[in-house]
C-alpha cells in the first residue's frame, strides 16, 4: 500500500497568498482599517499557516511572535507590531537556515535531495555554501526590515516589504537555479 501525500488546498494557498499579501494588506489598510481589525487578520494568517502548512509544521517561534505582535497591535492600537512581522518571518526564515548548518543537513541540501537522492560531494558542499548565502539575505533582509518600519515612512516600508524583498529573493532564487545548474552540467549530471 501507498502513502499518500497530504494534497495541497485551497486553505493552504489562502495562508500563503495572505501572507505575501499582508505588507498590502497594512499599508492600504491602515487608513480604512482599525490596527486591531489588521492584528486580527495577521491571527487568521498565523492560524492558516499553523493549521495547514503544506504538510510542514510551522516555527513554534514563528506562531508565539507572530501572536505576540498581534495582541500588541490589538491592545494598543497600533500599526507598528504589525509592520514587524516581516522581520520576524525573516528572523525566523534566518534561524532554521541557520540552525541547519549545525544540525545538518542544510535547508539547501534537503529540497537538492528531493530531487536527486544520490548527491555528489561537490553538490552537497554548494549546497552548504547556499544555505549560509541564505542565511546573510534574511539577516539583511530582517534589519531592513526593521528599519524601514521603525525609521521609514509607510511607503517606504510597503515599497521594500511588499515589493523590493520579494523580488530580491526571486532574483537570488533564479540565480541560485542557474549557477546549480551549470555546476550540476559541469559534473555531468
């Protein structure tokens, strides 16, 4: 008999699109919306993605930060705990990267393996070196982050959180895919 793989819902792309969405969500909300009705949305996001996370679970310091600015924005009324959650969510993304590396094998090197189960040692060596690239762009990307809600004005804050990191991770995604693949070429797989 076969396992079966969890399947991929609708609640699961719900989660994911209304997480991607909430820097929009803030700052084209946070004239028309009360910051509490926003931290409550940021709750249904962190209940989505707990509830159903494409078969993964998610950070428990994730969950535990992401309510705590929630029910910060909730009792004081506040947009700044929301404006935080991008850099908790690159704080976090850093953390299991990091933790990775010590507790091998890297983040890079289990989704390589998803694909090619037998990895040469050149491969799982680039792999490292990914995981640790990964790890410096959350790391600059959470202190952005930061500064851009603590210091920005809201456009700056939404321009970089809701437009420039999500495209800086696609060019570095893309990048990444084409150096693995003139590596993976050069060693004749």
């Amino acid at each position: 008999m076969t396992q079966r793989r969890p399947a991929v819902s609708i609640w699961n792309w719900l989660g994911a699109l209304l997480s991607v969405a909430f820097p929009a969500l803030v700052y084209f909300g946070r004239n028309r919306l009360s910051p509490q009705l926003l931290a409550l949305v940021l709750v249904a996001i962190i209940w989505l993605r707990k509830k159903i996370a494409f078969g993964m679970r998610p950070s428990p310091w994730l969950v535990a930060g992401g309510l705590l600015l929630a029910f910060l924005a909730l009792g004081r009324n506040d947009v700044l705990p929301l404006k935080l959650y991008p850099v908790l969510v690159n704080g976090a993304l850093l953390g299991i990267f990091a933790a990775s590396l010590w507790y091998p094998p890297p983040v890079a090197e289990r989704i390589a393996r998803m694909g090619y189960p037998d990895l040469p040692t050149e491969i799982v060596t680039y792999t490292r070196k990914v995981t640790q690239a990964w790890c410096v762009f959350f790391g600059a990307n959470a202190l952005t982050a930061f500064w851009t809600a603590v210091w920005g004005s809201d456009d700056v804050w939404f321009y970089y959180n809701g437009v420039i990191a999500y495209l800086l991770a696609g060019l570095m995604f893309a990048g990444e895919w084409f150096l693995r693949r003139r590596l993976l070429r050069a060693l004749g797989w």
